[in-house]
C-alpha cells in the first residue's frame, strides 16, 4: 500500500504552536510553521494552535492565509485540528464577547472563555472514542461547544460538554493534550 | 536521575504563559486604550493607573491600581487581563487574586513594598509573572513560583538597550552553564541562592522552565522584532504605544513585526507612516533605575 506523505503545517502566528512542533517531531512526523500562504502549499494537515483568537484571527486576515485555509479546507486537500482558540477560529458560529471572524469550517456553537478567568482553567483526564486509556489535557480559559450540528461526531466529553469533535477532515479541540504529553489525538487526526 | 525541583510549579499558569507566545501584551489605563489595544491584536492586556513614562515624570509611591478599573477594563475585553502589585506587597496580590486577574505582575515599575522578600507566589492559584535582569534573579523568582519571566529592561525610558542587555546576558549564563564542571554549577548554585536540581533542569533544557518575554523600552515595530530575533518569545509594551502619536497603528504594527519578526520587507512595511514614538530617555541621564529594584 502507498502511504502518503505526510506534513503537517502549525500555523505560527501566535500562541503555543512550538510545543506542537515538539510533540510532532518525537513522533518522526514531518512539521512546517506555517506563517504565509507558500508555508502551506505543501502542508497535508494544519493544526491551528491555542492562543488568543482575536490575535490570531487578525493575523491569518492579514496574512491571506484565511481564504487559503478555507479554500484547501472546503476542496478536501487539507486536514485542519483547532485547539483552544483554533478551535474558536473554525466553528461555524462564535458567542460571548468580541468574537473574532470565523474560518467557519465545523458545524459547532463555541462559547469563548466560557468558563471564566484563569482561575478556572483546569487539568482534566478524558475518555475519547478510538483511544484505549484515558487522554490527558489542560483547559486553559476554555471555550464550550454549546451545540454540535448533526454531522459532527463527538469523540470526548467533559461533563456535559462536548470537548474534542470531528466532522470529516476537520476537528475541533477545547483542550490541550499536547501540554501533558498525549500524543493520542495528533496521531489519529494525522491518520484521518 | 534529578531529583525532583523542591519548589511548587503553577502549571495551569504556565500553560496560560504559552498561549501569550508570540504576543503583544499591552499596559492599558481605561477601557477605552483596552478596547484599542484588543483591536489592534494584543494577546493580553496590563491594566494600570499609570504607565511606566508618567510614573516617572511624576514620581511618588506608585501601587496598585484600584480594583475597579481593573474589572472596568476587564469587562471591556476578551483578551487576558494582567495588574500589577509591589514587590513583596502580599496583600495587594491577594486583592488582584480574589477580583480573578488572569496574571498578576509582581513589578519593579512600583515602588516596592518589602525590602528583604518577594511575595511567596508558589501559595497563589493566580499565576504570576516577574522580572529578572539576569539568570540568578529569574531562577529566584521562578523558586518562589513565578509561572512567567520578562527582562526588566526599564521601563517608561522607550529605550530598548537595557531590555537586550536582560535577555542577551541571561541566554549567555544560560549558555555558560553547558560548560561547566558540576563542581561549578553547585558553586553557581549556592551563590545565586537558587536549588542546585533547578539549574541542572535548565541545563539540560538549555532554557528557563518557564516562557520568557522582553520588556522594559519597546517603542516601535523593529524593536519587537529585534528582541524576538534575539530569543525573546513574546513582549510587552507599556508607554511605548499610548505615549505616541498614532496608538492604533503603532500598536497593530508591533502585533505584525512580533509575528512577523524575520520578514524584512513587512517590517519596513509596517514601520511605514505610523507616526511618532515616544520621546525617549538615554539610561545615563536617568534620576530613577527601576531594574535595580528587587533582587
């Protein structure tokens, strides 16, 4: 069987996207930084990372990698994972307070900064379908799925929150597994 | 095998530390300068009464600011918020903890409030960030549970010199260490008062544990782009932006040339027609070292 090569872009704007590159390449995975829109010609998966998605989502106007992402997205020629603020940047539908513009490529409702300030950022253990033990992940000032659309399949919960999700090449993460080391997730969206 | 660092992490706030990377942090003084500073693409803000330039002109005990603007400018953004308490002034940072800062800067740009101690951080669910001017004071800090690290620089000067003096001289220590006996590292040590397990952390990492800004004299875009050049992970600015002419531009052009650092022709770009910086002070002629506070 052909395998396909692999490289997955972390988009480099701002926020936490070198510990990404870490977790990626203790894997042997092929990782591009992603800053311009020639940065991701090549790239077959693009993890957009945690940070502030207001900044961010100025940067990716600014930098036309909006429209780049979106097309590749919707052509089916890019995986795309947001985590935290990514995946405020790609739902459908963003609430709470000055809302960043959305890619809009996940059927979801997100809530940004859902559950307060940082002394509510938590540390949590989750089951997730496909993995066989519990994945670790940090909530830091979270944001909360309030709705998922009927394509999207809910791969963990936190209460009664959905917390990771997936519809066909695109996954929505409200937490980072990549701060604790799991490698689970990152290697199953690598494989979709 | 190390044994483990005896100290206690805050490690949700370390965590918050890592999503700033990259950013610009911004000391704001209303609600209005916050909202401008969120448009423009800050990833925090720092809410204060006065920024570093007027403290100086204006001099007296400068402290922490009244709870009130701060919630006044939290409610006015999304981004994180961040005050500012004395050094050593416990009591001011349970205040900031209990009205839920997202970080609290223990600041030499105050004047301090205890002379012989900082404030024991590792007991605080808020996170904290705190200056340092070489890698024995970010090693003390980060001991007493600093989740976060800035050069000092100094403030209020739009001088950038003492910033690049801060982030070159602890990456040279840093550095230093590779070469040393272990003989030397223990001696290093005992003479920075720091535990001999945390510096052989940081020589293995060939890093501080914890994210490290710049601050202390970002005035324009190049000088953002000059610090993370030289290894900064992200900067803040305090009068840099609202003592120019032109606040939103000046402040959306720092967010590019911080992004954006190695790309010359953005950088002269985004320099282009934004107006005039702050004035700006030699260091020699200064009445007021702020970096020699704290130790």
């Amino acid at each position: 069987m052909a395998t396909k090569t692999v490289t997955v872009g972390i988009l480099a704007l701002q926020g936490n996207f070198a510990e990404h590159a870490a977790l990626l390449a203790a894997m042997s995975v092929q990782v591009q930084y992603v800053r311009t829109v020639q940065d991701l010609e090549q790239c077959t998966h693009l993890i957009i990372p945690g940070g502030e998605s207001t900044t961010i989502s100025l940067l990716l106007a600014s930098t036309g990698l909006d429209a780049a992402i979106t097309d590749r997205c919707r052509a089916s020629t890019l995986s795309v994972m947001g985590i935290c603020a990514g995946a405020i940047l790609v739902a459908t539908k963003i609430t709470g307070k000055n809302p960043p513009a959305s890619l809009g490529l996940i059927d979801i409702t997100i809530d940004r900064n859902a559950y307060g300030n940082q002394l509510e950022s938590f540390d949590a253990s989750l089951i997730v379908s496909h993995v066989d033990r519990p994945v670790r992940a940090s909530f830091i000032r979270a944001p909360v799925i309030t709705h998922v659309g009927k394509d999207v399949e809910v791969l963990a919960m936190h209460g009664e929150h959905p917390v990771i999700v997936r519809a066909g090449n695109v996954w929505a993460l409200t937490c980072h597994p990549e701060l604790r080391d799991e490698e689970s997730i990152h290697r199953l969206f690598i494989a979709s | 095998m190390l044994k483990p660092v005896k100290h206690t992490r805050n490690t949700l706030g370390e965590d918050l530390a890592r999503m700033l990377k990259g950013g610009v942090i911004m000391d704001v003084t209303t609600a209005e300068q916050a909202v401008i500073a969120e448009e423009a693409g800050a990833c925090a803000v720092m809410a204060l009464e006065r920024i570093p330039s007027d403290i100086r002109a204006e001099g007296g005990v400068a402290r922490m600011s009244d709870p009130a603007l701060i919630r006044e400018i939290r409610e006015a953004v999304s981004i994180p918020v961040m005050a500012k308490v004395r050094i050593g002034h416990t009591a001011e940072a349970r205040i900031l903890e209990a009205i839920g800062v997202d970080f609290i800067d223990e600041s030499e740009v105050l004047t301090p409030a205890d002379p012989f101690d900082h404030v024991q951080k590792a007991s605080f669910s808020v996170p904290f960030v705190c200056g340092a001017t070489s890698l024995g004071e970010a090693l003390r800090r980060i001991s007493e549970g600093a989740a976060m690290i800035r050069t000092k620089g100094e403030a209020g000067t739009g001088n950038i010199v003492e910033a690049v003096r801060h982030l070159k001289l602890i990456t040279r220590q840093i550095a230093a260490l590779q070469d040393m006996t272990a003989a030397d590292r223990t001696a290093f040590a005992e003479q920075e008062r720091v535990d001999a397990n945390l510096v052989e952390s940081v020589r293995e990492a060939g890093r501080l544990p914890v994210v490290t800004f710049v601050a202390g004299g970002v005035a324009t875009p190049a000088d953002a782009a000059l610090v993370m050049s030289l290894g900064a992970e992200g900067v803040f600015v305090g009068s840099g932006i609202f003592k120019s002419s032109d606040p939103q531009r000046r402040a959306a052009a720092i967010v590019q040339a911080t992004t954006h650092f190695n790309d010359a022709a953005l950088l002269a770009d985004v320099s282009s027609g934004i107006g005039q910086a702050m004035a700006g002070q030699e260091i020699a002629q200064l009445e007021l070292s702020m970096q020699h506070r704290g130790h």
